[in-house]
C-alpha cells in the first residue's frame, strides 16, 4: 500500500490480492505490468557516439520497461494465480537536470544568517554541486552507474532496513576550449533598480569581462540590457578585434527601474537568431536576480513568445542568477522550459570557475531531451522513493515519447538521482534497472543506455563505507532534504551530518565539500538561535 514518511509519499511494492488493487486503484495509483529489461535488445553500436542506438527513436511508443518479463505475465493478462507477482507502479521516470542554483543560493543565503525558503530548496540541486567520480564515456553519451549502500541502524529511526541506491549519469569531458566548436552568446543582461545592490550588476560586468577575456576570436558576442524596456547594446559581435569595444559595452552598463524580464528574453531571441550560425552553439545566457515585476511574470508566458526562435534554431537558455534577493524558482521554470539549465553566482571566484573553467559546459550540448527511468524489481524492493526532481518529473509511459521534453546535458556533467530504498525480507538478485534515454543534438537521434544494481551492489554500509563519494551525496540530500521539512528515512541530526561532511572534506581533499561542512553547521546555528559562522563560497559541481 501507500506508505508515507514524514510529509513525502513513498510507493509500495507490496503485492496485494483484488482487494488491495481495488485499494491502490482507488487512490488514483496505475497498475503496470511485471520488471522488465529497459532497453533495446540486439541494438547495435553507433560508430559516432558509442552509445546505442534507442528503440523507436522516432517517439511516441510505450517503454518497453512495462512489458511483462518472459516467463511471467502481469494481473491484467489474466495471471491470479500469483498475485504476488500483480506488480502496482515500479517505474521512476524523470528529466535529467544539472542545475546547481538552489545549493549555490542556499550557501548564499545561510552565509547571509538566514535560513533559505523551503520551496527553494530542490535536494538533486544539492546533490549535483559535487563531484562523484563516475566512469566518463568513450563516446558522445553517457555512462551509468548504478550501486548503493545500507543506511543502518545508527542514522536515524527506522532506518535498519533501508538503502541508498544512487544513479550516476556522466557525460564525457569537455575537449579543451581550442577544440570546442565556435559559441554564438547573446548576454541578456538585468539592469532593473534591484540589480544596484552589492554582488548584483557590478559582478555581472565583471563576469562579462572575464568571459570576454576567455572567449575565443571566432566567438561571437551580442548584448541585451532589460529594465522596463528592452535595448541592444550590442549587436552580434566577432570576438576578433573587437574585445575593446565588448568592454566598452559592458562598462555602459547602469542601474536602471523596474525589471521586464519578458522584454529582455524576446529581445535577446530576436538578436541570436539574427546573429545565428549554422554549426555553433547558439545560447542566451540571462544575467539577473530574476524579480521580474513588469510585463509577463509568467516563465511559461515568456517562453511561449519565443517559441518558434527557440524550436527553429535550436537556441537554448543558460541562466546565471545573482543577489540575496533571487527569484530561484522562477529562474528555475525559465531555463528548464527554454532547453537549458541554471547556476548561481555569489562572487568573483564563482563567476570565474562559471565562465573559465566550465564554460564548454555551460555553452555546448552533448544531450538533449535527456530522461532517465529507473525500473524496480519489486520481487526485492518493498518501497523506493526518489529524493528531489519533484518538477522533473515525466509520467512513465512518455519515456520513450521524444516529443516530450526532457533535459539538456553539457559535457563535462554528471547526474546523480538518490532513492530511499527498502528491501524485502531475504531479497536476493536485482534491485533496479536505469536507463537513460537523449537525442543527439546535431541529428536528433535517439540513444539509450543502461545500467543495473543487484542487492551485493548495496549490501555495504554507508557511513564509513567504502564510497566516500556516496557519502558526500547523502550528506547533501539529507541537509536539503532536513531545510525543507522533510523526513527520509535515517536522517542524521544537524550537528551529525556537519561532522560526518567535515571528515569526508579531509579524506577527500575536497575543498567543496569543507564549505558544506559549513553550510550545514550554520544552518544549525541559525536553528538554534546562536550566531552562524562566517560565509560561505557557492557549491561546485562536477564539470569537466
């Protein structure tokens, strides 16, 4: 049945007889057919990607993940003579995101001694600022990883016979910028009255400064300030001999009134599209604190005006956000729906590792429309819950509808999605099966790749395990998951997880994880009413 811990809902995989389906299908929940193999059978290997090519790539069939495994037949084909095996929903399907804003403005915020706003805080956001070591791929698409580890029962209540099963997604590494294909970047810039406080306009020229300073002669460069109206600064720009009068442009730049974010996003598709090139990335990249309170405020009204530039040409959305005072969550809707994804930054330091050191990542595409689904063998698995992509989720059955949309992957990135997980008594052989399904960007061609867990592969314990990189997801889903009120099963106190985050920074070296540390022992401080120590740097993710 429907279990729930805490305010989250978890699934069930209890078998049941007519009465509990009657039950399950009463609560609104979809009966599936039995686990099933999640990918193309016989499927060969493109020479170009080394990725495998998907089953129906041209969209719109049913996952394959749903039909019944061979030897066995589901409820609904007439088997009750085990109802143990009539399987309720099994299937986890979500978008891929690589956004890390949320972590980045919630450092900000607590460095600021205040506590973030639950709603801002998305846990995968959390758990994707950090490095995880994931094999890379030969080709152009992804790897997976799938293992885990038991929780225990010295990390929290009720936690003894749950697990951690973690999906890892990679991309390969980003090439060296010399041998990136040619960016075409039109800079929409805020400069709305909110953007005259400290960390906000200001750091955004001296972002578009350092950026000038790496980008390459044949980039190319516009500009697009926004207040109450829209105006080009400058138009579609070669980098070559140009770099002078790119700064001149920024320097311009001047606070102004209110912020039309609508006005600025309409005008920077108009300038990409006419400064579009025909084998380049082709990017808006919108520099605001997203407050948007002239024309429309709607994410989803915004984008609709930009529909047909977006589809035709293929130009995506990179979000850069800035200031205490950020509108996250309507950043977050702008860029997932605009076919790209989101950062934040807090000073000059991030802004360089944004534009310096990851920008092949933030600027080239290696997947688009890049879903995962994770299929559970309920024969072992009792429950599962996926932890965060709560508005990424994609409903099972458009897993392998292309039309549907998905998320847009860089090189360089990885992926990581953490499910709560409890076994059944005595479980034995596979827990989960993930697969990832994308289009090539260039050829919209659909590829799939799979990877699975058996119960051995998370048998380990967690805590002093022999995966430190594990240990830093977990520590960050559960301080995400603790900020926003939640409840997962074996959640360590505060004061626990920023000891356990401070031991893992000196095994691993790992300067990032230290500022977590932190992060977490100012949110206890701020709970506690003491004072919080010191500010905090923003989160890194694991790029290149």
């Amino acid at each position: 049945m429907d279990q729930r811990i805490g305010k989250r809902t978890t699934r069930d995989l209890a078998g049941g007889r007519a009465g509990a389906v009657a039950l399950l299908l009463a609560g609104g929940m979809l009966l599936t057919a039995c686990s099933a193999d999640g990918s193309s059978d016989g499927a060969t290997a493109d020479k170009r990607s080394g990725a495998r090519p998907a089953q129906g790539a041209t969209g719109g069939g049913q996952p394959d993940a749903a039909a019944p495994e061979k030897g066995r037949q589901s409820e609904e084909s007439g088997d009750t003579s085990r109802p143990d095996l009539a399987a309720p929903d099994y299937l986890s399907t979500f978008a891929l995101d690589v956004d890390t804003a949320s972590y980045g403005y919630a450092r900000s915020t607590l460095g600021d001694g205040r506590l973030p706003d639950p709603v801002n805080v998305r846990p995968e956001e959390f758990v994707n600022s950090f490095k995880q070591g994931y094999e890379r791929p030969k080709g152009n698409g992804f790897s997976v990883t799938v293992d885990g580890a038991r929780i225990g029962t010295g990390s929290g209540s009720g936690a003894s016979d749950w697990s951690l099963l973690r999906v890892g997604l990679a991309t390969k590494a980003a090439p060296p910028s010399s041998e990136r294909p040619p960016a075409s970047l039109t800079f929409v810039v805020d400069i709305s009255g909110s953007m005259a406080g400290p960390g906000r306009l200001g750091l955004a020229k001296k972002s578009l400064n350092i950026l000038t300073d790496e980008l390459r002669d044949d980039d190319s460069v516009s500009l697009v300030t926004f207040s109450d109206e829209a105006e080009t600064r400058l138009p579609m720009t070669r980098l070559q001999g140009n770099r002078n009068k790119i700064r001149d442009a920024v320097a311009g730049m001047e606070a102004a009134q209110s912020t039309n974010v609508e006005a600025g996003i309409r005008r920077g598709y108009e300038e990409s599209v006419k400064g579009h090139r025909k084998g380049v990335n082709n990017r808006v990249v919108l520099l605001s604190d997203a407050l948007a309170n002239t024309g429309d405020t709607n994410a989803d009204g915004i984008l609709e005006k930009i529909e047909s530039a977006r589809r035709e040409y293929g130009i995506t959305l990179f979000g850069v956000g800035v200031g205490s005072d950020y509108g996250d969550a309507f950043m977050e809707r702008l860029t997932n729906r605009g076919d790209g994804h989101t950062t934040y930054v807090g000073d000059e330091e991030q802004a360089r590792k944004v534009f310096v050191d990851q920008l092949p990542a933030h600027i080239e595409l290696r997947a688009r429309d890049a879903k995962a689904q994770v299929a559970f063998d309920r024969r072992n698995v009792k429950q599962f819950r996926l932890i965060g992509y709560e508005n990424r989720k994609v409903a099972d059955e458009d897993f392998r509808d292309d039309s549907v949309d998905g998320g847009e992957v860089g090189p360089g990135h990885t992926v990581t999605a953490l499910y709560a997980v409890r076994l059944r008594e005595g479980a034995s052989g596979e827990v989960a099966k993930a697969t990832v399904r994308w289009l090539d960007p260039k050829t919209r061609k659909a590829y799939e790749e799979s990877g699975s867990a058996r119960t051995a592969t998370i048998d380990g314990r967690l805590w002093g395990g022999a995966s430190q990189r594990l240990q830093v997801a977990a520590v960050a889903a559960y301080f995400a998951d603790t900020l926003r009120g939640g409840d997962l099963p074996g959640t360590p106190a505060l004061r626990e997880l920023a000891s356990r985050a401070g031991k893992l920074a000196e095994e691993t070296e790992d300067g990032s994880v230290r500022k977590l540390a932190t992060a977490i022992g100012q949110a206890e401080a701020l709970r506690n009413g003491t004072e919080p120590e010191g500010g905090g740097d923003e989160g890194e993710g694991e790029i290149g």
